[in-house]
C-alpha cells in the first residue's frame, strides 16, 4: 500500500526529491520488479529510503534491494564497479551533470565482499558526497 501511495504522491509532484515523471516512473518500475523478485512487500518504505537518503538499514534485504535496484538500472559497469555514464544520464536530467559525475567519481569502485555490500556501500559513498539536494 505504501508503494502505491508513494507512486502516486510522487506522480502528482509532491515529493520533496526533485525527480521528473519520468524518473520516478523509471524508479517505481525497477521497484515493483525488485520487490516482487526479493518478495518484499509494497508496503515498504525502503524505496523511498533510497531514493530520499532517509535512514537506510544495514541489513541483508536493504543491501539485497538496492543490489538489485542498481543491477536493473544496469548501474554496474563490470563486477563492482559503477557505470559513471548510466547515473549521470539519469540525475543528468534534473541536476547538472557536471556535480553528478563527480560525486559519482568519488564512488566508481565500491568496498564490500559481495555485490550486495558494494551496492550499499555506493550508496552511502554517493549520498555522502553529494553536493545539491535530492
């Protein structure tokens, strides 16, 4: 239930992230085939933990959630580390590219013994050095 009246507060433009229609279309497809695919129910709030950088968990599902977030947003370049170009294109669209890909190029190859800690670990670089708001 979450899920969906998430989808549709964001779609009508009240959400406090800057994202487009578009993005958060994007987000909330890649959400529902994330969630379905972990069996997560839609009443979590972890999407919008990540997308707004609000207390994400360290915690198997959280890392597992954004592992496959990042996978089907093809965010991963080669094993570990972060196609630049991939989330540059995609916050390209609201915030200025520049700023994105240098916060991304703080993050490219992420710490962590498995993909699912690498995943968290970028996300917490990437918030931790972001330098407009989200």
């Amino acid at each position: 239930m979450k899920f969906i009246l998430l989808l549709a507060v964001c779609m009508f433009g009240f959400c406090s992230a800057d994202y487009n229609k578009v993005q958060l279309t994007e987000i909330m497809q890649v959400t529902k085939r994330c969630y379905k695919q972990l069996d997560i129910s839609y009443d979590s709030d972890l999407v919008e933990r990540l997308i707004y950088n609000r207390d994400l968990p360290d915690d198997a599902i959280t890392k597992k959630f954004i592992n496959c977030f990042l996978t089907e947003f093809n965010v991963w370049e080669s094993e570990g580390v972060i196609n630049r170009d991939v989330v540059v294109n995609f916050l390209g669209r609201q915030y200025d590219p520049v700023k994105v890909r240098a916060t991304v190029d703080k993050c490219l190859r992420p710490a962590g013994a498995t993909p699912e800690d690498k995943a968290y670990n970028y996300i917490r670089c990437f918030f931790k050095n972001i330098t407009y708001k989200i």
